[in-house]
C-alpha cells in the first residue's frame, strides 16, 4: 500500500495489479533480506579471521531484516553499467566495534 496524502491506497486499478504490486513488493524485500545476509556474512567471516570479539557481538545486534534506510516508494531508473557489485571489496571498507 502507498501513502497518497495521508490516507492508505491500494497500488493498482484492479484486483490483479494489486496482486502483481504486492508480489513485487516481496520480490524487493527478498532481495535487499539475501543482499544484507551476503554483507553481513562477509563481515562476519573477517571480524572471526581478525578475532574481533566486539565486532563480532555488535553484529549480533544487527538484522539483515532491517531496511529503513531504503525507501520503496517513488519512481526509480536503473541503468545497466555491467559492473558487479564486489560485496568483499564493500566489506573491506565496513568498521565494526
């Protein structure tokens, strides 16, 4: 559901676009959910291989379930750079603890 002036609205004219809406919405949640998994394993992995005791019990704190700082409503363009995102070189730069 979008907000539309305060009030709640159902995204899609009719049963089946707010079916398809709403299937897409779990797709996207799916994937940032498997995307912060793959970050915080790769972190978890080094805080272990540098014996890092506080990194590792600040991760614990942390879910791969939180995605407040994505914003899903608006209008989004995606533009193919072919580049792969390297999730060791993106933990690499992540200081814990």
């Amino acid at each position: 559901m979008a907000k539309v002036g305060g009030k709640k609205e159902l995204t899609g004219k009719n049963d089946i676009e707010t079916d398809i809406s709403n299937h897409c919405g779990r797709l996207i949640f799916n994937a940032i959910v498997y995307y912060n998994s793959a970050i915080l394993s790769r972190l978890l992995e080094r805080l272990e291989a540098e014996d890092n005791t506080k990194g590792i019990e600040a991760l614990a704190l942390i879910s791969p379930v939180a995605w407040q700082h994505i914003l899903l409503n608006g209008h989004y363009t995606f533009q193919s750079s072919n580049e792969i995102i390297d999730l060791d070189v993106l933990v690499a730069g992540l200081k814990l603890g």
